[in-house]
C-alpha cells in the first residue's frame, strides 16, 4: 500500500458492504471476520494492524519504491515519483529520492535558472526536511 488514504470509518463501512454482499448470497460472517478479512484485502495482517495504522495517518514509511509523490521543493509545487528510500539508523529519519515529473526551478533571482530533475534528501517521517530556507520552510516537503 502506498499510503493510508482511508479512514477507520471507510474501513469499517467496507466490512459491512462484504458482510452484506455475502449475506445476500446466502454466506454468514460475524462483523470482526469481516474486519479481519478488509484488513487482508489491504496487505495488512489483521484488522489491529490495519485501524492502528489509520489512526495514526501516513509517514514516509508508508511509501513504496515508484508511488506517486507530490509537495514542495524550495518553495515550488512539485509531483514526481519515489525511486529510492532508505531508512537511516537516527531515529526515524529517511533518505529520499525523487524523480520530479517536471523540472523544479531551485533559483529565486528572476534573471538566473538552474532546474533540478531528480533530488536526493533526508526527510523525517512525515516527509519534511530539517534543512530550511531563509523563510523558515523546509527544503523539501511531502505530502502525505
């Protein structure tokens, strides 16, 4: 799973739509089998895992080698895709790769340019850096 884009709620109401589509055909399934198996269906290993998981929100540890990203890099909108993850040793920390889909202009100066297609970066668990610009923002910062 690239991310948890669904809420507990979400979840719960996709067990009661299977356990209502196998009432229909005639199957019984007690409301928690129906959890566990919304809980299967997301690659996840039981409905514990699953609910914990969607409480809390997404974090970079959530995302896979390829997934779609989106955020900011120097103050520029960007979207790419994730071609390199590593967790690092220091607490919660991740080095990033980005291929960006459109080049990302990393100067301010009207009259200079240099644009950036891929970039490398530690970022912390919900995708930001602890590097940051002159304005105080990150250097980089998913969004999740």
């Amino acid at each position: 799973m690239t991310g948890m884009t669904s809420t507990i709620a979400a979840f719960k109401a996709q067990a009661r739509r299977l356990r209502t589509g196998l009432a229909d055909g005639g199957h019984t399934l007690s409301h928690g089998a129906a959890l566990e198996l919304v809980a299967r269906q997301h690659g996840y290993r039981d409905w514990n895992t699953l609910s914990a998981l969607a409480e809390r929100g997404p974090t970079v540890a959530d995302l896979t080698i390829g997934a779609p990203v989106a955020g900011r890099y120097l103050g520029q909108d960007f979207t790419g895709r994730l071609i390199g993850l590593q967790v690092l040793p220091k607490g919660g920390r991740y080095r990033a790769t980005i291929q960006f889909d459109e080049p990302v202009d990393v100067v301010a100066f009207e009259s200079f340019s240099a644009f950036r297609r891929r970039v490398t970066v530690v970022v912390d668990a919900n995708g930001a850096t602890v590097e940051k610009t002159s304005n105080g923002q990150p250097h980089l910062a998913l969004t999740l």
